[in-house]
C-alpha cells in the first residue's frame, strides 16, 4: 500500500469536498486523513493523506481530482510517516 499527501484547491461550497472524495474512492483511494489547510475569497484548500494499492494510480488519481469543478490538485508527495492511532 503506498501513502500520499494530496493537495487540493476546490471551491468552498456544499457538496465539494464530497466530491473530490468520491473521485479519490472511484481509484481505490482510501482516505486515512484530512486537513482543511485554507478557506478563503470562495475556495478551500484541503489536504488529504491517500492509501493507493499501487502508486501507479497517482496519474489516474490526478486526472479525476480534475474532473470535480473548480478542483484542481496543487501537490502530490509521498507520505513517509506512519499514523497513530488511538487505542
């Protein structure tokens, strides 16, 4: 499993982020983490850590983060640092 930070701009308006979420699942994209980095003149700018099955996805995953109006992703990188999770 390979784990990403993705960065995305999108319009700060209902349903949005739901949006992008679901194009990130329509790769097998599991989102493990959220950061609302940025709200602000009508957009967002979130930021997600992705579990991917296979790190050739990331193109694929780029593609349909654009297809959501007005999204548009500004970075992916490698997340090297693992979660902790509550017991």
């Amino acid at each position: 499993m390979a784990r990403f930070f993705v960065r995305v701009r999108l319009l700060d308006r209902p349903g949005a982020l739901g949006l992008v979420a679901s194009r990130i699942g329509a790769v097998g994209g599991d989102i493990v983490a959220i950061d609302i980095l940025e709200r602000e003149g009508g957009t967002a700018v979130d930021e997600f850590v992705v579990e991917l099955t296979d790190e050739t996805l990331v193109s694929l995953l780029r593609r349909e983060v654009h297809e959501v109006d007005g999204a548009a992703v500004e970075e992916i990188r490698p997340f090297d640092v693992e979660l902790v999770e509550d017991d």
